[in-house]
C-alpha cells in the first residue's frame, strides 16, 4: 500500500449542536460507538494507563478478522472535556507494525448549544496508518472524517448517516 500522505499529525474537527457531555458519552459509552462509524463495539476503562478496545464489528467477523481489532491505553480522561489515548490497528500486519499512535479527542464550547470536537491522530513515522484514518484509502471507508461526521449526524439527528 502507498500513500500520499506523510503530514505527521492529521486534525479533524466538526460543529456539533450537542452539550459536551453528550458528545463524551458518544466517544466513551459502548452502547452509543456501535451506533456510528464503522459500528464496531468499543470499550474504555477511563484511567490513565486503562485498556482502550475495539471490537470486529459481524461484518469483520464474517470475513476472519481478529476479535479486537484496534487497541490501546488511556493516557488522560477528563470527563467532559478531554480524552488522550493509543490507538493500534490489530487488523492488518503492516498496520499492526507501525504501533500505537497519540489520538486526542477535545470538546470544547461554542456558540449556545454547539459543541465542537477536534481529533487529533499522531501519525508520525506511520504512513499506512494514517492513510487509513485520512480517507485516502476509499475501499477503508472514509477515516476520522467519516466517523465524526456520523458521530454528528446521530446526536443531531438520532440516526447514523447510513440508517
């Protein structure tokens, strides 16, 4: 796989018109990650040093994927405001190879009743990495991009952008 991006951190950010505890809760709670994205379950334990995994939605499952495919370790939780972590795909050797990466999630206040959410992936010295998670690879979906979008697409709306 070859990709065109290099850059060593990739930013994403949306306007979401949702209190900041509601977007938290869209990031940290199971039963609110399987309902956007790419639906896989995921599960934190909001310690510093707490497991971070994400689960082979049936879909991966079905194709022999592994049952955890992304992993990592909570660096920083501050609930409703902050969330630091790694973040390794399990799923693809060569992705597996680049190792964990910083991933930051902030939720800031905006103008009355929006909320913004930036995400923040280091993907330094990862390239296949972050060509995933940019959306530069079409047949891997659309990355962070993709998933904040649906992330706001639901508290907005109450249904994901593929419902």
């Amino acid at each position: 796989m070859t990709t065109k991006n290099d850059k060593p951190v990739n930013v994403y950010r949306v306007h979401i018109k949702a209190t900041p505890q509601a977007i938290w809760d869209a990031i940290t709670k199971p039963e609110w990650i399987e309902k956007y994205g790419y639906r896989a379950r995921a599960e934190y334990d909001l310690r510093p040093g707490g497991k971070y995994e994400a689960f082979a939605s049936a879909e991966m499952a079905a194709h022999g994927g592994p049952r955890v495919i992304i992993d990592g370790e909570v660096i920083e939780a501050d609930p409703p405001r902050r969330l630091v972590q790694t973040w390794r795909v399990l799923w693809d050797p060569e992705l597996k190879a680049e190792g964990a990466r910083r991933l930051t999630w902030e939720i800031e206040d905006g103008p009355p009743g929006i909320t913004t959410l930036t995400v923040t992936h280091e993907v330094e010295g990862a390239p296949k990495t972050s060509a995933i998670t940019s959306g530069e690879i079409k047949q891997a979906g659309g990355g962070w991009s993709f998933i904040i979008s649906d992330l706001k697409s639901l508290l907005e709306t109450g249904k994901s952008m593929a419902a």
